[in-house]
C-alpha cells in the first residue's frame, strides 16, 4: 500500500447512501403512513358534513338527493387520497432519480 501523501488532507471515506437521500426516503415514509389518516379524517368531516347539509330543516321536506349527498361524502376523501398518493409517487420518482 502507498503512502499517504504528506501534501494533501486525508479523505474519509464516504457514506455508502447520503443523508440527502435518508431523509428523502423518511419522508417518504411519513407520507405513506399518514395518507390513510388523512383519508379517514376528510371522510368522517365530509361524511358529517353530508348528514349535516342533507338533514331536513323545519319540516319543509328539502334535503339532499342520494347523488349530491355521496358527492359530498365521497368526494373530498377521494381527492386527498389521490393526492396524497400522487404526492407519495412523485416523491419515490424524486428519490429514484437522486439515487
């Protein structure tokens, strides 16, 4: 083995995987495991939401049809399901185009 050369600083050795990389993939994790919380809270608000705009006031016997109520209860959930995981899925091609 050569010597070390007296006029340059020593190199360490450099991490197998950077932090960079770490931290992206931790994101990515936290991600994945708050999108089904994320949907179950938009579904129990926008589900209360449907019962509470859809119930009948005063009597007057308007309320909501079955199709404007599930828009409304099915909706918002599915959206930020999608969202959440198109963010998820734009996160894993950020960090298998770092790697």
């Amino acid at each position: 083995m050569a010597d070390p050369n007296p006029y340059e600083s020593p190199r360490s050795p450099k991490p197998s995987v950077p932090p960079k990389l770490i931290k992206r993939g931790i994101g990515l994790g936290f991600i994945l495991l708050l999108t089904p919380i994320a949907t179950l809270i938009t579904f129990f608000a926008s589900c209360s939401a449907a019962v509470l705009i859809g119930m009948d006031s005063v009597g007057l016997g308007v309320g909501l049809s079955d199709a404007a109520a599930g828009a409304i209860a099915y909706g918002p959930p599915a959206l930020v399901l999608a969202g959440m995981l198109g963010w998820a899925a734009w996160a894993w091609h950020q960090l298998r185009r770092r790697a």
